[in-house]
C-alpha cells in the first residue's frame, strides 16, 4: 500500500466514523423528540458494549493452566474499584488496562 493509500483509507475511515456520530444528530435534533426505541437503545446500548468489552477481554482465560487468570482477575477488580471509587468510565478502563499489561510483562 502506498503512502497516498493509506492516507485515502485513513481519512476515509475517519470520514465513515465522524458520519455514524453525526447522523443521529441530524435526524432527531431535540432529543426528547426521537422515538421511544431510540430513546431505549441510547439507554442501555453503552452497558451493552461494555458486556461485551468484558467477554472478549476474558474469553482466553484459562483458569487451569498458569497463571490461572490471576492478572485478569486482579485487573478486573482494580477496574471495578477505580469506577467505583472515581465513576470515571476512561480512568478505570486505561488503569486496568495498564495495571493489567504491567501484571503480564513484570510480575507473570
């Protein structure tokens, strides 16, 4: 891929992303005016996403081979612990994630 194509693939992704966040924008300008189902689907989609971010994340744990799923579970637990202690959504998330990959490269 040439250097012109990547940028062309690139901006065209970035084009395809900002696309899907604006367009329910466009469509229901007052919020209180878009239908019942989307209202829903706004509601519970992001805990959706965030069930299914912790599936894929623990789906290659194996608890009977070393090390058991033990860095897994203690990143899990400090990303509860963070978002209970901060209720913020990025800093638990980056600071499992970066507990986790310090667990996995220093200590297992």
């Amino acid at each position: 891929m040439t250097p012109m194509q990547a940028f062309i693939t690139v901006m065209l992704i970035a084009a395809a992303t900002f696309a899907t966040r604006v367009i329910p924008f466009l469509v229901f300008p007052d919020a209180d005016e878009a239908p019942k189902f989307v209202r829903y689907l706004g509601n519970v989609l992001p805990y959706a996403a965030i069930g299914m971010l912790v599936v894929y994340c623990l789906k290659g744990v194996n608890p009977i081979a070393s090390p058991y799923g033990i860095p897994e579970l203690i990143a899990v637990a400090a990303v509860v612990g963070l978002h209970l202690w901060k209720r913020n959504t990025l800093l638990s998330i980056g600071g499992g994630t970066v507990l986790y990959m310090l667990l996995v490269q220093f200590v297992f």
